[in-house]
C-alpha cells in the first residue's frame, strides 16, 4: 500500500477517553485520505441493498392480498414475482459489492492504525522507553490493535447496516399503521436502557481487562527473555505463580467484562419476541375489526422480524465495540504522547570542523530534582582518545546519552565544533556519531543486511572491507552462508565476541565524525579482546572518540582519562598524571590490577 497518510486528518483533538470519542477516531482511520470516496460509495450501496431488502416484506404482503383479492389477477402475481426477483438480484448485488468495500476500509483503517503507531513509536525519546516496560508496549502494539482489528472487520459494516435498516423499516411501519409500529417500539426505550447500563459497567471492564492483558504479555516477555536466570537459580515455581496470579486477573476481567456485553443478546432476542407478539396481538384485533388486510399484518410482521434482526446485531457487537473502545483508548495514549528532544524550530544542520567536543558546566537530572550531573566541564580537541572511568553509577553513560543529545541536559552547554547541540537538527547530529555498545544488540537477518543497516547505500565490497577491519571476516566466512547467513534473535547464534565484532564492523561502515565507545570489550575473552581492540583502533583512528571502560586497561593510552564520581569530573588527565596524584583513579586502578602492577 503506497498511498501517503496525511498525519493531519489522523490527529483529531485528543481524545477524552470517553467511548464515542475513541470509535470516531478509529472509524477517522478507515476513511482517511483516498478511502473517503469508496467509504461513501460503499455506504450509498448499504443504502440501496437495505431498500431492496425491507421491500420485500412489502412485495410480500402484496403478493398475498393479490392473491386473495377477488380482483387479484395471475399476470399481478408474476408481475410482483418478477419483481421480488429484481430486488433480490440487486440486493444481492449492492451488498457483495458494499461488503467488499467495506473489507477493503478494515483493512485500511489497520494498516493506517499500524503504521501511525509504529512510525509515531520511532520517533519517541529515550526518556519515554525508559518509563515503559517493553511487555505493556507490545501489548499495546499487538493486543489493543488486535481489539481494534476485530471491531474494523466486523463492527463497522454490521452498525452501518443496522442503522440504516433500523430508520427505513420504522419510517415504513408509520406509513404502513402507526397503531402497529408504536406497539413494536415499546420494547426499544427498554432496550435502550438496558444497553446504557451494561455499557457503563461493560468499558470500564474491557479497559481493566486490556490492562491486566498488558500485565501478562509484560510478565511473558520478561521471563521468556530471562530463562536462564530462572533455570539457573531454580525459579521456574516463581515464574509459574507469577503467570498464574497475572493470568487469573485477566481470566476475572475478562469474565465481567464479557458477560456484561454478552448479556446484551439474550435480553434483546427477548425483547425482539416480545415485540412480534406485541405485533401479532395488535395486528390480529384490528384485523379482526376489519380495520386492517391480513396482507397488511403479514407485511407488518416481516417488517417487525426485520427490525429485531438489527437490533439483535448490534446487540452482538457491544462485546467487540467496547473492547476496541478501551484498546483504541490505549494505543491513542502512545499515539497522543509527544516526543521530549525535537528539533528547535530554527535547528540547522551540524557542520563537522574537526570534531572538537566541549562541555561547559552541565547539569543534568533524569528526574526533576533528581540530579545526576553537577557542572561538568571539559574539552576533546579534534582527533584525541577521551576515557571516561568511575564506580558503577557515576554517571558515565549519562555522558555520552546528553552528548547525542538522547536526553536534553538542565544546564550549562555542549558544543561540538562551536555549536551548540539543541541548535542543531537530530538527524544531522546523530548521522556523524557512531556508537558501540556494551550490549552488542543484531537483527534477525542475514549478516550482510545486519551490517548493512549502518549505511543502506553501501556497496557490498564496502561492507565486506568493513568487515574486514573490524576482524570479523574470518569468522563471517566460516559461517554456513557466509554473510548470507541468517542470524536467530539478537545474533543469539553467534559468540558474545562475534556479535561485537559485527556492530564494530557496522560502525566502520557508517563512517561516523566523533566515536563513541561504551564498555565496548567488557563481556569476552583475552584474545577476543585483543582482535576487537585491533578493530577499534582502527575505527578510532582519526576520530574524536569517548571510550567508557571498566577495565582501565583499554584507556591507558588515552589523551585524557576523565574520573566520575558522584555525577562530578573529580579527575583529568593522562594514565601516567592520574596514577602519579594518587586519587581516585590509581585507586581504582589497582583494585583491578590488586596492586601487582606498578605505575
């Protein structure tokens, strides 16, 4: 599907949680941009198939009086035979062609749904993943949407019918006898009320029932992901009590929240038979008054069946109404949230001048209040090796997330070649920045695509040069496919080694201005070590680069060591100067070494 959403005619007012409100917006995506035309031709056609289906009790009844009229002819009887035949044929038409307009609307509607969320999830800061589990996130994107699939594939097309059959067939029992359809319309006020009162205890089922539904898949995702810790410590009785106690809540919501809805069919099938007998009644004492035809009664009754059929379906669709209601509430939340770093409106694009990184007393908390930075200042000329140590917490990566400008620093300026980062454009910044995690992080697909990813026009002889800068081709070539080999979730096919060789690989081919280096050997062996070390000189060669370490070994030759404490630059300068002040970084330095090693 090709065609652009206009973003503009997706993004109503926010909505105000209430159910209405949520259905319009959700039926807004099924008509969005070009399916507003086949959605009124697909409406239009409804129109004429109900037409043609509630003439039929009428043909029917006068087919009848024809027949029992003394005047009634058989040329009369073929001829409304004959008709009854058209408008069945064009019923039939009309309503293929209107249910197949109508599929083709559901399908848009969560296909646009889809994409808008997913699109709008991309664009979203770091700061909103960090408040939300990844479980409660999927299950928006795959539960909730869910919800709102079932209500696009089956509610819409079913309410639009019902609608219209609704007001045509009440519209003709007035014509027809006013005495006869005010008695059929005694039960709707009841059926009315019984629909408000379920439906006020029903959504607010449906939305705990979709909660408790993100509960779990959370729950599931986490201790899927963990199975080896819960294998190794012998937890699997835990994970157990934990599904069962998260799955019993949504097996309690999920029961209130549907027998509330469904009791909804039941009452009305019963106040549908109610209506008929009402009709019958009615029908049969003016008929037998003689102030009405059998014919009439026949017809009154078919209409009387007719009506009681719609409203028994949409009885049948408040179960799949409230719960896309309190799902489409749901994704809506995520839709609505705006991303916290954007682009200043008067941002530009980041001109590389040699790389020349500068920190000017920054503050910075991730919680208001809460600071994690206390005035840090510092300069990386063009080209030099900045390590950056310190205990657990101090505030390294902090570092490196306000530098990329993941999160928006409280105080203070950076600068990269002179220019402030909040003035300059995310994309363009980001492009020059590479970046190797502690967390070697692949994709399930082939090697080369994995590689790829850094820089979609590459060709493949640059990506195997990469490659084999990075060390990694010779093991990429012992692979069974080679680079075409396919790698399961997160390279979990592949060494710890491996996989981090293949993201040094990835960055070399994004060809990055300023490098930045997180922890990047912390999980492999010596010699590992050593082949990604050769890697990384080489990727650092020429580039400005922060290196976060642990083992203090991988910085010793770095132009200039910064030590963390406590969000505070406490220490600057070489190995040889910090070891010789005897602070926190010699002492750091030989709890790791446990003082075998001399300065």
């Amino acid at each position: 599907m090709d065609e652009a959403i206009d973003k503009s005619s997706l993004r109503p007012p926010k909505t105000d949680g209430q159910t209405w409100s949520v259905l319009r917006r959700l039926v807004g995506y099924m008509v969005a941009d070009k399916g507003k035309g086949s959605f009124a031709v697909g409406i239009l056609l409804r129109f004429v198939s109900v037409v043609g289906l509630i003439s039929l009790p009428w043909l029917t009844g006068h087919a009848i009086t024809v027949i029992s009229s003394p005047g009634g002819t058989k040329a009369d009887l073929a001829q409304t035979i004959v008709t009854i035949l058209v408008v069945l044929i064009v019923y039939g038409i009309c309503s293929v062609i209107a249910e197949r307009i109508f599929a083709r609307a559901a399908t848009r509607g969560l296909y646009t749904l889809q994409r808008r969320l997913f699109d709008h999830l991309q664009g979203l800061s770091l700061s909103f993943f960090d408040r939300q589990p990844l479980g409660q996130l999927m299950s928006r994107v795959t539960n909730d949407t869910e919800a709102v699939s079932l209500f696009y594939e089956q509610s819409v097309a079913a309410i639009v019918r019902s609608l219209f059959q609704i007001v045509l067939i009440v519209a003709i029992m007035f014509v027809l006898d006013w005495r006869l359809t005010l008695a059929a319309l005694l039960v709707v006020p009841v059926m009315l009320l019984v629909g408000a009162v379920l439906g006020r205890y029903a959504l607010p089922a449906f939305a705990q029932l979709q909660s408790n539904l993100g509960e779990l898949s959370g729950f599931q995702e986490e201790t899927i992901s963990g199975h080896k810790v819960i294998i190794a410590s012998r937890r699997q009785d835990f994970a157990v009590e934990g599904h069962t106690d998260r799955a019993g809540d949504v097996f309690e919501s999920g029961s209130r929240a549907f027998f509330s809805a469904i009791l909804q069919f039941p009452v009305t099938q019963t106040l549908s038979m109610v209506m008929v007998v009402l009709v019958l009644i009615t029908g049969g004492i003016l008929s037998a008054d003689g102030e009405i035809g059998v014919g009439e009664v026949i017809a009154f009754m078919g209409y009387a069946g007719l009506l009681a059929a719609p409203l028994s379906e949409i009885a049948n669709m408040v179960t799949t109404t409230m719960n896309a209601s309190a799902g489409g509430r749901r994704i809506f939340e995520l839709i609505d949230t705006e991303p916290e770093i954007v682009d200043a409106p008067d941002a530009t694009p980041f001109e590389f001048r040699g790389g020349r990184v500068e920190f000017r007393d920054v503050d910075f908390s991730y919680v208001p209040g809460r600071r994690i930075l206390h005035e840090n200042s510092f300069v990386a000329e063009p080209g030099q090796k900045i390590g950056i140590c310190g205990p657990t917490g101090a505030g390294k990566s902090t570092i490196i997330n306000i530098l990329t400008r993941y999160y928006d620093i409280d105080g203070g300026q950076i600068l990269i070649d002179g220019q402030d980062i909040r003035t300059l454009s995310l994309a363009t910044l980001r492009a020059e920045v590479g970046m190797v995690l502690q967390e070697a992080f692949l994709f399930s697909d082939t090697v080369y695509h994995n590689l790829l990813y850094a820089r979609p026009d590459a060709t493949r002889e640059e990506v195997v040069a990469a490659a084999v800068q990075a060390n990694a081709d010779t093991f990429i070539d012992r692979l069974p496919d080679g680079y075409d080999t396919v790698l399961t979730e997160r390279g979990a096919n592949l060494s710890q080694g491996q996989r981090q060789m293949l993201t040094i690989a990835r960055a070399i081919l994004a060809e990055p201005k300023i490098l930045i280096l997180d922890e990047a050997t912390s999980n492999v062996d010596t010699r590992t070590e050593k082949l990604i070390q050769q890697g990384l000189q080489r990727l650092m060669s020429g580039r400005t680069s922060f290196v976060i370490a642990h083992r203090l070994s991988t910085i010793r030759d770095a132009d200039c060591i910064l030590v963390v404490d406590a969000g505070r630059i406490v220490e600057r300068g070489t190995h040889d100067e910090l070891m010789a002040e005897h602070g926190k970084y010699r002492e750091l330095y030989m709890s790791q070494f446990k003082g075998r090693q001399r300065a």
